[in-house]
C-alpha cells in the first residue's frame, strides 16, 4: 500500500473477473487543458519494486488520441512518469484499481515552462529564477490532502519546502511552520526524491528538469 494516495487517480472501478491484471485507462492531458491531450511521448507506471517500468498504450489512437492505458496487477502501487515532445518530464504516484478501473479526467497532465511560469507567478516567487533554477534541479510542487497539516510536518529530502495557505476569498499567502498548507513547493536534487509528509514518505526517481506533483497527499498512511 502507498504511503501517499494520489485521491485523483483513485480508480472507478468496475466489476471484473479475477486476473493476474488489471487495465487502468483515461485521458492524459498537457497543462490540465482538456482540449490538449498527451498523444506523442510516453507514459509509463513504474509498480513499487520494480526494476523496469510498464509502458502504456493509446488502444483508440485513431478516434480517442490521448487516451493511455496501462494493465497492472491489481492495487499495485506505482509511480507514473509523463514525457511529451514539449512538457517537461512528469511524475505521480497512485494505487492501481483492483478491478477494471479508470482515473478520473485531469487526474493526470504533463507540464510545460507556460505552467510552471504561472504556477511561480500566481505564489508571488521569481519565475524566472525558478525557471532558470529548474533546468539543474527538480521541481517539486504539492497539494497535501489533509487541510490540518502543517508547513512544519512537510520535508522535500532534507529540506523544508516552501508552503502557502489559501483563505477563503481565495487569497493565497506564505504559510508559517505551524499554519495550514495549501501548496508546497521545493527544488530538489536529480536522483531519488524523498518527500516526507507527517512521518510517511514517497520516493521518485527524477532527472534534472523533471517536475514531481505530488498532489493530494496523505500523510500518516501505511
């Protein structure tokens, strides 16, 4: 089981005869646009523990481009990486259904610099030297799913994050240690990614460039 459960690739599943796999399909979009569907690059589930990755296809490419699916043994954890001719590389996390399932529209999107520059603009940072500072590093931007969680309890290796907390009127705003969070957002090092969320954790594997979301994160989880 995952520590962190990605609740947007939380799986509609259907009734399904027992099977060493599952199929896992829905639509991939490019910067949460849905008239913009991931149809060149690749996408690919790598299950927890494993040394190769599961590569996804497009079933309907002729009439539905943009549309993956990937079979995977049922309620494996996995990690998913998103490549495009031009999005950054991607990276998610979520469990697999334990049936025939799909996840849900938006669930899962690559990046672009366009994104990320409003991302970095709309939480009042420097876009630029974000931008700049990403081509070395990986950018980690979440959204934990427990409101109660604090800047305090979110650790990016060994580092603390960045933390912003949105009110009501839909302002956003720096997030104290002990206040609520609403994003998180960090630049790590290439290599495996530890992000820590009130005592669990959830690992990647990033090159230089990539962007992780680990969105809707919950902590605590076994």
């Amino acid at each position: 089981m995952s520590l962190f459960l990605l609740t947007l690739l939380a799986a509609c599943e259907e009734a399904a005869a027992p099977s060493d796999e599952v199929s896992w399909s829905g639509w991939v979009y490019v910067d949460q646009d849905d008239e913009h569907v991931l149809t060149e690059g690749a996408a690919e589930f790598w299950p927890e523990g494993a040394e190769e990755p599961v590569a996804a296809e497009q079933p309907y490419i002729e009439d539905y481009p943009g549309y993956w699916e990937v079979f995977l043994s049922p309620g494996v954890p996995a990690n998913v990486h998103l490549t495009g001719a031009a999005e950054r590389g991607t990276w998610w996390a979520g469990d697999a259904p334990t049936a025939r399932g799909n996840w849900f529209g938006g669930a899962l999107f690559a990046v672009s610099d366009t994104w990320l520059l409003d991302v970095f603009d709309a939480l009042g940072e420097d876009e630029d030297a974000w931008l700049a500072a990403s081509a070395e590093g990986v950018v980690v931007l979440g959204y934990p799913a427990d409101s109660e969680l604090g800047c305090a309890q979110l650790t990016v290796g060994a580092e603390a994050p960045l933390c912003w907390s949105v009110d009501e009127a839909g302002v956003i705003a720096p997030a104290a240690a002990e206040s609520a969070v609403t994003w998180f957002l960090a630049l790590a090092e290439p290599g495996e990614v530890v992000v820590g969320m009130a005592g669990a954790e959830e690992r990647w594997t990033a090159e230089a460039g990539e962007v992780i979301l680990p969105w809707y994160l919950s902590g605590g989880g076994s």
